[in-house]
C-alpha cells in the first residue's frame, strides 16, 4: 500500500503531466487557428478551432490548471480520462504528420515566418477574449522553448478539415463532461458570450456560416449567426465599425473605438425579383374586415388560412425605399429561429393605402385539452389587454418570469444579430386561442409569448434611413427620454432604447400593472405632485424634432410622460437613484429584489458596443436563476 508522501508524489505527477499536455493543446489549437491558405477563405474553420480553444481554457480555468500551483479539480477516479483526452489532444494538433496520416490534412511550417508576441496579442480578436484564451497564448508563447512558425495549407479538403473539428470538439466535449452539471453550464455561459460577440463584430460570411452549424449547445447563437448572414446577403446590415461610428457622429453617447474586421462585408446575393416575390397580392386572397383609423393590427384571412396583418404607420420614407425596406424586413422575417419567439413573415400587402405585414399565426391549443388545433378561428390578446383587464388577478410569479425570460431571450437574440426592435412594449406581446375553446381571458395566459411589432424594426447600420414612427401616449410611455428629445434629422436609435423598454415591460410584468396606469395610480396619489420644470418644457432642441407635443395627446399625456419619469428616473446619474422608492418597494413586494436589480440594469444602462450584450446575457441569467430557485 503506498504511503502518504508516495500518493502525493503520483498526484504531483499527474497535475504536471497535466498541466504539460494542457499548454501543448492551448499551442497546437492557436498555430493550427492561424493556419494560412493564399488561395481561399478558411476564416470559418479558424473561427470554429479559436472557440475550442477558449472553451479548453475555459475548462482549465475552472479545473484549477490556470492556478498558482496548480491543481486539478476533478473527481479522482475521472484524473486518469483527463490525463488520457489531453494527451490524445495535443498529439492530434501538435503533430502535423499525425493529422496528415488521420485525418488526410496537409499542413506545413513556413520556416522563414516566425510569430510575434504582438502577433498572438491580436490573434484572437473575433472572439474578443483578451483576458482569457488570447492572455493565455500570450504566456505560453513567453514561456515557449522553441520559435513558432506560422502553418500553411498545402491542400484543404473542407470535408476532412470538418473532420478534424468534430474530433476536435469530442475531446473538449468529454472534458467538460467530467465536470459536474454546474460547472459544465458556467463554461457554457462564458462560450455563449464569447460566440455573441463573435456575431456581433463580424461581416465574414464564412464566420457566420462557421457560427450558423454549430450544435445544439450552442443553438440560440448559431441562429442569430444565421438571422444576420440573411441580412448580409439582402444588403439590410452591416458590419459593426460601421455602425458605431454612426452612433459616434449621431449620439451624444460616444463608443469605443471598435476593431477593424479583417473581412470585407459580404455583397447582397439577392436581386430584386427574388424581393418582388414578398409583395402579396390581395384581390381574390386577401379577406379581412373593416379596418378603424387607429386599428394597426388584425387577425384576417390569405388563402384560407388565418393570419396576422400589421400595419405600418405613416413614415417619412420616400415611397421607393419604402418598398425596399418592406421586402426586405419580411423576406428576412420570413424564416424566423424559434429562438425569437416570434411569428413568421408570409409577405407584405398594400392596402387601405398602407403597407402591412402578414404573418402565419402559431398552432394554436386549446386551454382545456391542450390539443393542437390547425386553421381553427384564432383570437389573441395583448400582454397591454390582460394588464389591464380588471377581472384577471396577477399570475403566479413563475408565469411572470417567463414571460420576463422569452422576452430577454428575443432582445439578446436581436442585438447578437445587430437588429433593432424600436417598439418593445406590452402591446407587442400577444397570445394566441382557439378562440372558440376558451371562457376567459386568463385562459391566454397559458398560451405561448410572442413577440410582435416589427413594422419598423430596422437593422443597426450605418446610414440606415431613420423613420418618424406614432407618438402616442402609450408607446412614448416606454420610450427611452433620449429618443424622444433628439431632433429627428439627427437620430439613431440604438441597443440601450431597447433595453429601457424592456425594463418598462419587466416592471409592468413585475407588479402586474400597465405603464398607463402605473402613472394614473402614482399620479393621483396625495404624495406625487409635479411643479417643476423637466426636460420636456423650455427645450428647444426637443421642441425642434420631439415625437410628442401638447397636440398629441394634451396636457394629461404631458403629466403622464412626467410622472414616468419622475419615477423612473432613467437618465439619473446616480445607480442607487434609479426608480423611485414607489416602484421599488412595489417590485421588491411582488417579485423580489434580484428581479428589481435587473430592472435597475436595463433602465440605466450606459454600455456600448459589446457590453450591451453581456448586460442582456447577465440579466437573462438572473431571471433563469430566480425561475430554478421558485
């Protein structure tokens, strides 16, 4: 039987064989990363080998290999597994006769291109990962005992390069199998930021391809890889440099200098006929029924089959790019990711001298048998309609935070695809019945969420034509102050607005209480008096170009907007001012403190660029955390 002194020694050992195998991995993946091809595009399989680097770093670190000594976290009957994926890890991407013999890849050192430590510095920058793998490589590369040479394709075969990444993408797969649930899933919530970012800051088409097939775990950010690749291919975004140096010219907020891609942007693949297509004809299709003035949606009929029409309000687009930017929008709309929680876009029509969306409408079940029902009359109801609908108490806290969920989950899914929604608000979130299986209007709430009101949702580009959208009291409810005070010839609407709307729509779910009446209610009260002058008095630059005036909605709506603000105090620049005590306690009474917190981070976010993202992603953790804890 060994002695103390002897088990300890064998652990030594195999923390530093380990440890050996571990940086001759982190080695392999970054040269095999920088692999170069003069006579075609290989940025997709780079792009696909740097994400499992940063996931193998991300298991090292939380392993204890990174530490000072380090150590190995892991179960020790599971060190010898370890041991043995690493080892067969680093062989497989160190040894470039071994690919070539296993995987029938031709690779070759260029002897007279050595790498620079400024070179690894920069190296992983699609992934916008410095403090992680790229800081890692770095210090590999300081301790390294010999010269790294820059690799050459000397035949790439696509098929057998996917090859070498699903062998690849085993070995760092059953490594952090052996991680328990909890550690597996913090591993994969660092990758699901570091692949957003990635979409976010490319215009590589083989990068979003790359992105777009990755697997299941990474599901959510392969399909907003996918949503942008379309827009790519229709001419409707752009890459990011782009657009934040229209945010820096246009915004009084201004953005850190962005990277410059590598890649140019991808050019539009498609014509105008393929677009012509999306324009629906009406006459002998289209049946509905006598539309009000202010009716902007309806359930109708295409072809037979229900569907939901949404109209565009009067804009002050030319009616040439109008008509560009509708087939655009519902072509891309067309094949809408689940993950979106949205409903697909038949086409558009013209009618009633205004453009509208169609939309198929959901399966729908019914409430009382849970059966799916196909082309069955379908009524819907607005989240704005059950707020504020005096017969329906409040749900449980569970419902409420998942509707919380889908919603983050849609903003984070848009922003990775560097899209804007501009129209978050409760009347944009609808429920869809068989309408004739239900006997009250709380039975919608056991239907699905999906997001709507995309009539003037836009992708967030450079140069993009900005539209005059409704002033009314309502939607201006949940309107960011910044968007409403900018004159209209010199706005950009960017990533933080939508936010603030979400946050308004999380109080409104928080306290189970419409925005409208949030304000009559505080309004009203003997303590809320409004004297003073605010921003939307005396303005002349608001009064120059704001959405809102006395004639939109009179004195009363003024009030409203001021006790909105009073309350929420979205530009305050103290964190700990945001909101008033009034909201506050009410949020905290109904749904908690930790829900509070994330409508504080959404109110008052001033993150730029990548940093929206990651203040999305946080918040969507949080609410998924307090629906596991309920």
């Amino acid at each position: 039987m060994p002695s103390g002194l002897e088990e300890t020694a064998v652990i030594v050992s195999l923390i530093g064989f380990s440890a050996a195998a571990f940086k001759g991995c982190v080695e392999g993946l970054f040269l095999l990363s920088k692999a170069k091809d003069y006579s075609r595009n290989v940025s997709g399989v780079s792009l696909t080998i740097e994400l499992e680097l940063h996931k193998l770093y991300s298991w090292g670190d939380e392993v204890g290999l990174l530490r000072h000594p380090q150590a190995l976290l892991v179960d020790a009957q599971r060190v010898g597994i370890v041991c043995k994926a690493l080892q067969h890890l680093n062989e497989l991407v160190s040894d470039l006769g071994k690919l070539s013999t296993t995987h029938g890849l031709q690779l070759q050192e260029e002897e007279d291109h050595l790498l620079r430590l400024e070179d690894v510095e920069t190296a992983l920058d699609r992934l916008n990962n410095e403090k992680g793998a790229q800081s890692l490589a770095r210090t590999i590369f300081k301790q390294r005992s010999k010269p790294w040479k820059v690799l050459k394709w000397v035949t790439f075969d696509e098929k057998k390069a996917n090859g070498l990444l699903r062998t690849i993408r085993r070995f760092t797969h059953d490594l952090q199998d052996i991680l328990d649930q909890a550690r597996q899933a913090k591993i994969m919530k660092a990758v699901d930021i570091v692949l957003r970012n990635a979409v976010l800051n490319t215009v590589s088409e083989q990068d979003l391809n790359a992105i777009g097939l990755l697997g299941q775990s990474e599901a959510s950010a392969a399909a907003a890889a996918r949503f942008k690749k379309q827009a790519l291919l229709l001419g409707i975004t752009e890459g990011r440099q782009a657009a934040s140096s229209s945010r820096a010219r246009n915004d009084s907020v201004i953005s850190p200098p962005e990277r410059k891609s590598s890649y140019p942007p991808i050019n539009p693949r498609y014509s105008s006929s393929d677009l012509r297509q999306m324009r629906l004809h009406c006459k002998g299709h289209l049946q509905m029924k006598k539309r009000s003035a202010n009716e902007h949606r309806m359930i109708a009929s295409y072809d037979g089959k229900p569907v939901l029409l949404e109209f565009r309000s009067k804009t002050g687009l030319k009616t040439e790019l109008e008509i560009d930017r509708v087939s655009k929008v519902s072509f891309f709309l067309a094949d809408l990711d689940p993950s979106f929680h949205g409903l697909s876009c038949r086409g558009y029509v013209y009618v009633h001298d205004q453009f509208a969306y169609v939309f198929n409408l959901p399966e729908v079940s019914s409430p009382t048998t849970q059966t799916k029902l196909q082309h069955q009359p379908v009524s819907y109801r607005s989240l704005r309609d059950l707020l504020g609908n005096p017969m329906i108490s409040a749900p449980s806290l569970n419902l409420r935070i998942s509707f919380a969920i889908t919603l983050l989950e849609t903003l984070l899914q848009l922003h990775t695809a560097s899209w804007l929604h501009k129209e978050i608000r409760s009347d944009n979130l609808l429920f869809f019945l068989d309408s004739t299986s239900f006997s009250n209007n709380s039975a919608f709430l056991s239907a699905k969420l999906q997001i709507v009101g995309y009539a003037h949702a836009r992708a967030d580009r450079l140069f993009e034509p900005t539209e005059s959208i409704d002033s009314e009291l309502e939607s201006n409810l949940y309107r960011h102050p910044a968007s409403l005070r900018q004159p209209r010839n010199n706005f950009r609407f960017r990533k933080q607005f939508d936010m603030f709307s979400v946050g308004c729509v999380l109080i409104e779910l928080g306290i189970w209480c419409g925005m409208l009446n949030l304000c009559r209610e505080l309004q009203d009260e003997k303590g809320v008096v409004i004297e003073a002058e605010t921003e939307y008095e005396d303005d002349e630059e608001h009064d120059e170009g704001n959405e809102h005036d006395d004639d939109d909605y009179g004195q009363q709506g003024l009030d409203y907007m001021k006790v909105r603000d009073e309350l929420l105090h979205p530009e305050c620049e103290n964190p700990k001012g945001i909101m008033s005590e009034k909201v506050v306690a009410r949020l905290n009474a109904s749904a908690g403190r930790k829900y509070t917190e994330v409508v504080k981070k959404l109110l008052h976010t001033s993150a730029e660029g990548d940093a929206t993202l990651a203040t999305v992603a946080h918040s969507l953790e949080a609410m998924r955390s307090l629906a596991d804890a309920l």
